[in-house]
C-alpha cells in the first residue's frame, strides 16, 4: 500500500495557518493571556493564608464547617511547601479553561439533544476529542501560540470538551417526555420548556458534566507544564525530568489538593442550583443532631459574602501597605538592566543548569531580572524562533542541535560558543573490565538485557547513535535505545552501579558523573561520534538588537572545564530546587568574576 504523508500535510496546514491566519491567532492570545492574567492577578494579590480563608469561607457555605476546616488545613499545606503561587496559577488555569469549556459545551449539548443530525455529527468529533493523546494538543499550541500557558489552555479545553457536551446532551434527552407534552399542551413557548423544564430537570447530569470538566482540565496540568505554562504542572514536570523525589510528592500532593477542593465544590454546588439537591440537603440537615449538626453548620449567602468580603479587603489592605523592600539593591553604575526582564530558558542538562543560574546571578547583580524556565529542547528553541525566549547557553554543535539550527536559521541567533570541544560517548562503569570500545558491545546484548539507556529522544545525540554510531559497529540489531531523560539515565546509572550489575548509557563530556561514578568511556575506533562539538550561546533573531549590552557580555562569555565542572558540583552539592543560590554562592568564591563576565565602565 502506498505511503500515506498525512504528517506532511499537516506540516502543510500548519505553515499555511501561520502565514494567513496570524492576526486572528494573534487575537486569541490576546483574550485567553487577558482572562488568564486577570483571573491569576485575583486569586495571586492576597496573603497566602488569606486566600486560604476565602477559600474556606466558599467551603463553609458549600459544604459545612468541617469541610472549611478541612480545605484550609490543605491549603495551608501547599502554602508550606511554597508552592502557593504555582498552586494559585493552576486553579486560574483551570477556572479560564472550565469556563470557556462550559461556555461552548452546554450550548452544543443542548443543540445536540434537540437535533438528531447535529448529535451524530459532533459523536465521532467528540470521540476524536477525547481520545487523541493530549500531548498532540501541544504542538500546534505552540506553533500558533509560543510557549506559555495558552497552548496549554487550548489543550485543556480540547481535551475536557466531550464530558461537557455528553452531559448535557444525556441530561436533557433523559427528562420524562411526558412532562414535555404536559407543558406543551399548557401552550408553553419552545424555549420556556428548554429553560423552565429540562435544563432544572436535567441540571443534575449537567452539574456532573461540570464536575468531569473541572477535574479533566485539573488532569492536564502536567502535559501544561511542558509547554511553558507554569504552575504546579511546571514543578511537576520538573521532579520528573530531574528524579526530584521530595519535589515531585510535595507537588503532586498540591495538585491532589486542589483536586478534592475542586471535586466536592462543584458537587455542593450541584446540590445547591438543583431543586433535587436541596430538598435532600434540607433533609438531611432536619435529621442531623449534636455534632453532626455544627460540622454540617452552613452560613446563609449573605454571612459568607460579607465573610469573603472582609477577607478581600484586608488582603487589599496588606497589599497596598507591604512594599517592595525586598528587592535588591545595585549600585548606581552596575544598574546597566534598570529592572527589564530577559527570558533565560534552559533545558535539564547539567551544563545548561550551570550556566543559566550563573547568568541569571550576574544578570541579577547588574540591574535585569532574569525570568528563568525549563523546556524540552524542541519547545525551548521554538520559542527563541518565535520570540517567546531571549537566549539560552546550552545548543551543542555542529550535531546535537544542529536540527534546530537548520530548521530556525533566520530566526536565530548564534552567539558563538562557550566551551569547548566536547565529545559525546557511550560509557560503562569501570568493573565492566571487557569492554573497552564500541566494538567490544558486538554478542554482549544478554549482559545488558539487550538495551543501551539513551536520555530525551529529541536530543540530537539520540539520532548521531540511532542512525549512524550503532550501525557502523553492526550493534543496530542487537540493542535498543531507550529514549529516557538526563536525569533518569543518570539515575539508572547509579542504580547499576551501586548493584554492580552491567550498564551502557549515552554521556557526554565535560559532566559531573565522571568525577562522581568510576566510569569508562568507550573508544570510537571508527570516529563514528565525529568530532568533539562546542557550547553554544544561542539567542532569538532580535536578541543583539534588544540586549546589546547582554550580548556583547555572553560573546566573550569562556569556561573552562575545571570552572564548569566546580560549578556543576557545587549545585549538584546544594540540592535540587536551590540551583540559583548554589551558582551564588560558587560566584562569590570567586571574587572578581562577575566584573569578568559583565564588565561595566565607569
């Protein structure tokens, strides 16, 4: 059968889009960043714990005091991680993209439950909708939208549209037909038995409907946090890619959090708006007595409006009397930034690590206030492309990234290299006594259960050992490479190596491991990994012309691999989540240095 190019043509189609429909993408992320930012600005300006309070006074209404009492402790507890403003960008995530759900959804449901032909048309759509991996959802996102939380919030409205649809078509087309004919033979009006009939009788199925697209959209957080999105789907995505145990419970328990406050708010309220609800929750409240009845205690509307209000005003008050008395002082001369935000991106690569928190320390000290994020390298360079990034330290060429490079040519900025020669390799721990070079793995596949462990499948060194390394040493039948990330190759490797058991990973030098693991590099005999490749500095186009000054620091930016490889393991020293105040510290054992790399006249 021939080759069918689909993906070409949707390469094709989105290329087209770019080029004719630019302004009107450019108008939708215009709205969706407004309602986003506007919805985060609210739920960000209080104190912590005040916001907490609000919460839990929306609780107490809805549910009772043990239910308000439950929700602050929970609140509370992201609050002490110190994931508050994460968890706080999550919820406006989610709130911006059930809204505009719901907006879209019940309309079409019920469209779909009083017309036959458009319920079978949206079937198969809706099907597609729910069942196409979310991860798909993401790359026309940020094709269309740059990096940032609207790719991610077009995927979660994407991916949380059926349920909605579902629901309200179910709930209207399940209300007794009888009672429709009833209120026809009244002589009522078509659209005041769809209002006065069906929508009360099927408000029920619909708030559940609600409820699912609320959790759904809670569900794509993390699949978010890949695009640039921020929020708990950031920290999430982060301990994942860098095996960050504390950092992925911590973050993950916030997002559980948030998840039951959103799961029994939207069911209380359900009970609220329906006549069914409350009925039953009069009911139950009659029956309940002793202490049952004072944890079930709900305020009227109007004590738990006056109590969200006081809570708002005083959050209001504290903002307006706090100040800014934390921030840095520079000094007159150094203040070459005068506070503009420069967008650092990296992605999880120990170098890459290294010097992006170096330069965000010395950026910081001369007056800019770097905005530091982590990316896969497919997305981190798209955004350089679009103009979404300013620079990043870590593009390895003439190979590893040169894809990118050559997809991007006019739109970047190359500002030149770092460090250098680098060299890519294959590596085994040293007790490995019979291999010594990449012809040694030839009939030793059983050793190491067939596999060699590689890191992000989109790093171009995955593509050098796939396409040419392996086949060059006849290995290309024997093992397979298995795509992971940095960090869990590395934490495989020392998996390995504490159980002395046999391993090959992908490694490159100059890195950490070397000086931590007793390791040894396989020989390339044939020079099938080509030459040692440099550290690049790469920018967007505009990036010299915007940051001149940046600019003319980073060209003369030089490391040699005594200074990177200290840096690396003073960071790697502090711990994960402290990688700037690691790279401020090893700055300041080395006075003079950041005269060195930005030097300023006057």
């Amino acid at each position: 059968m021939p080759r069918i190019h689909l993906g070409s043509w949707a390469e094709t189609a989105v290329d087209w889009l770019q080029s004719h429909l630019g302004g009107l993408f450019g108008a939708v992320n215009t709205v969706l960043s407004g309602l986003y930012d506007g919805v985060n600005a609210v739920l960000g300006a209080p104190d912590a714990l005040l916001m907490a309070g609000i919460l839990a006074v929306v609780a107490w209404w809805l549910r009772g005091l043990a239910a308000a009492v439950l929700a602050f402790a929970g609140l509370a507890l992201i609050d002490s991680f110190g994931l508050w403003d994460e968890a706080m960008s999550t919820l406006s995530l989610v709130l911006v993209a059930s809204l505009i759900t719901l907006v879209t959804a019940v309309p079409l449901g019920v469209w779909a439950a009083r017309n036959a032909a458009v319920s079978r048309t949206l079937r198969p759509v809706l099907d597609v909708m729910q069942t196409m991996p979310a991860f798909v959802y993401l790359i026309p996102g940020v094709m269309f939208f740059s990096i940032g939380p609207i790719p991610g919030l077009i995927a979660t409205i994407v991916f949380s549209m059926p349920p909605g649809v579902r629901m309200t078509e179910l709930g209207i087309r399940q209300v007794d037909e009888e009672l429709v004919e009833a209120a026809r033979a009244f002589g009522t009006q078509p659209r005041h038995i769809l209002t006065r009939v069906q929508l009360p009788l099927a408000l029920p199925t619909i708030m559940a409907g609600v409820n699912q697209v609320i959790m759904l959209a809670l569900s794509m957080v993390v699949i978010a946090g890949m695009a640039g999105a921020g929020g708990l789907g950031e920290s999430v995505y982060a301990a994942v890619t860098q095996v960050d145990i504390g950092g992925g419970v911590e973050s993950g328990l916030a997002v559980v959090v948030l998840a039951m406050y959103l799961d029994r708010m939207t069911g209380a309220l359900s009970r609220r708006v329906s006549p069914l609800g409350r009925r039953a929750s009069a009911k139950a409240a009659r029956s309940a007595s002793g202490a049952a009845t004072v944890l079930r205690h709900r305020p009227g509307t109007a004590v738990a409006t006056v109590g969200v209000v006081v809570l708002a005003l005083v959050a209001g008050g504290m903002r307006l009397t706090g100040g800014g008395g934390d921030r840095e002082s520079v000094a007159a001369g150094q203040n070459v930034g005068q506070g503009r935000t420069v967008k650092l991106g990296y992605f999880p690569w120990d170098e890459a690590v290294a010097s992006t928190y170096l330069w965000q320390n010395v950026l910081e000290r001369r007056g800019y206030r770097p905005d530091v994020k982590q990316l896969d390298p497919g997305p981190l360079y798209t955004a350089l492309a679009q103009g979404q990034m300013d620079v990043q330290f870590d593009s390895w060429l003439p190979t590893t990234h040169q894809q990118y490079m050559d997809r991007y040519r006019d739109k970047l900025t190359d500002l030149g290299a770092w460090y250098g020669p680098t060299s890519l390799e294959l590596t085994v721990p040293s007790y490995m006594k019979d291999v010594n070079s990449l012809a040694d793995l030839k009939g030793k596949a059983g050793q190491f259960g067939g596999r060699i462990v590689g890191i992000e499948a989109s790093a171009g060194m995955m593509g050098k050992l796939n396409d040419t390394v392996l086949k060059e040493y006849g290995l290309d039948g024997e093992y397979k490479v298995v795509s992971s990330s940095t960090s869990t190759m590395l934490a495989e490797l020392d998996r390995a190596l504490k159980k002395k058991e046999p391993v090959v990973t992908t490694l490159w030098s100059p890195h950490w491991a070397y000086g931590t693991y007793d390791l040894k590099k396989l020989e390339d005999p044939k020079g099938a990994w080509g030459k040692g490749e440099e550290i690049h500095a790469v920018g967007k186009k505009d990036f010299a012309r915007d940051f001149p000054q940046i600019a003319s620091w980073v060209k003369d930016f030089r490391m040699s691999e005594k200074d990177l490889s200290s840096l690396e393991a003073e960071i790697q020293k502090g711990g994960k989540g402290k990688e700037k105040q690691s790279a401020g510290r090893w700055l300041d054992a080395h006075p003079g240095l950041v005269d060195k790399l930005a030097p300023v006249s006057g």
